[in-house]
C-alpha cells in the first residue's frame, strides 16, 4: 500500500528564506508544496510582470535540492470581474503563470472562479455568471494547451462555480484533460448543509473524481453561525472519504493541507496519519 502523498501551503509554514522553509517542509515528510508567488514573495514581486524564467527557475532549483514538488502553482484570480479591464488584467495573470510554469516545476496553476460583486452575492448563482465564468475558462485552457499545462479550478460555495451540478457541467462543457479539479469538500458545505458533509465528499468523489488532481484538506468548525476554518484535527470534518479515496483508488494523489500553520502541524498530521490508518 503506497503512503499518504501529503503537501502544505508554503505559506503557510513559518516566515523565513524559501529554502529553509522547503527545507522544513520535507523535514515534516511533506512531499509537495502549494506555491503563490506573491504571497511567498510579496516584498520582491510587485506584480506579475516582476515575474521572469530566471526567478522561477531559482525557485524550481531550491525546491528539486530537498525533493518537494510543486502541487499547485497558485495564482487565484477573478475570472468573472464586471469591469472587463479588471478581468482582462486579472486573466493576464494567469497566462503569465501558465507560461512560466514549467520554470517553476509546476504541472497546475491554480484559481477559484471569483464573484461578480465586492465577496459574496448571489448574483453568482445566476446563468449568466456561468456562462462569464465558462468563457474565462475555455479562454484559460486554451492557453494552458499552447504551453502544456493544466488549469486547476477549485469550486466554492459563493462563486459561480458553486456546487457539484454546476462543475459537472463545466467539465462537459470543456472536455479537454488540461482542465482539472481542486476539490475541497469544506468549500461545498454551508451551515444548512455541513451535518451532510460525507453525502456532498462521497457525491464529489463520485461525480468529479476522475477529473480531480489535487485534494485540499482542511478542518472548521460552527461558530457564530458561521464556517470557520480550523487546523486539522481541531474541527468537525471527516477527512476519511478523501483519505479512503487517495489510499484505494488513487494512489498518491497529492493532498494539500489549507488552514494549517506550522505550530499545529505535528498534531494534525499525527491526526491525519491515524486517519488514515483507519480506512
């Protein structure tokens, strides 16, 4: 039986130059890093354009010395911005982080598809905040194509990607194996659905899981009627549908943990091992 194949957020990990932070990464027996340059970088980069081959291949190097791999390129945007300048800025991203993947040793760039107002509306869940979102899509895959990359959508309750229904029917609508899922089941409950929370994990896995790359894990709690993210371990989610999932039918699929800091990590990962030890 092959092992858990478990990465983090960079970010997440304590403040410090990349390569100790690598370093202490594989020290935890991670495998795999989720990567958002100007999160990690955000003093040296400026914008996309301070990005070059040369800084992505530094990177790519400090990561290959300590054998983590790049699970996620993250580069999460508004696909469905109103103004169309600022989505067009927005898209310019993206394509900046398909063309420079490779440099960084990444295979996926990473994004959830927005809002169309300022955070949540329910504007998102009318059709024509799909339809906005699908024709950012087919353009993102379209340019994923030229350089051999995938895009990595990631659904979530309050975007127009919102529920299993509607990523369904953006995978039919774009069949092109460049487009790939990051399925976070914490990111399809509310509090009127998360006591289903194994019913909504099961129905994903079910339905999207041979278009699914990459898992995000993570862990919340209810609190002021509210989801409240909390580091795994800590909360009320049930992480074995996953971990069943990764251990019998796929195989070192990369888990990224979300939520997690550093100080918790020993704890939860202890967790997550007995976890999976169960299913």
């Amino acid at each position: 039986m092959f092992p858990l194949n478990l990465g983090i957020r960079a970010h997440d990990m304590r403040d410090g130059e990349f390569e100790t932070v690598v370093k202490m990464m594989r020290g935890y027996g991670l495998k795999h890093a989720q990567l958002a340059p100007f999160k990690q970088f955000g003093t040296e980069l400026k914008n996309h354009n301070s990005l070059s081959p040369g800084f992505a291949n530094h990177i790519r190097h400090q990561l290959e010395r300590n054998e983590v791999d790049i699970s996620v390129l993250g580069c999460y945007i508004n696909i469905v911005h109103l103004d169309d300048e600022i989505k067009e800025e927005e898209l310019s991203k993206y394509f900046t982080a398909l063309r420079l993947a490779k440099n960084f040793g990444a295979t996926l760039v990473g994004t959830e598809t927005g809002s169309v107002g300022n955070g949540y509306t329910l504007e998102n869940y009318k059709e024509e905040s799909f339809e906005r979102m699908l024709a950012s899509v087919k353009r993102m895959v379209n340019e994923a194509e030229k350089w051999g990359i995938t895009v990595g959508i990631e659904p979530g309750v309050n975007h127009p990607l919102h529920n299993i229904e509607k990523t369904e029917k953006l995978l039919k609508s774009i069949p092109s194996q460049h487009l790939q899922l990051i399925l976070d089941p914490v990111n399809l409950l509310t509090t009127k659905t998360h006591q289903n929370q194994v019913l909504i994990t099961n129905e994903a896995i079910e339905k999207l899981g041979n278009r699914v790359a990459v898992f995000h894990l993570k862990d919340y709690v209810i609190e002021d009627d509210k989801v409240k993210f909390v580091p795994l371990g800590q909360g009320i989610m049930d992480i074995k549908p996953i971990l069943a999932y990764a251990k019998y039918q796929r195989p070192l699929i990369q888990i990224s943990m979300e939520e997690t800091k550093e100080v918790n990590l020993v704890e939860s990962l202890k967790y997550i091992q007995s976890e999976y030890e169960k299913v």
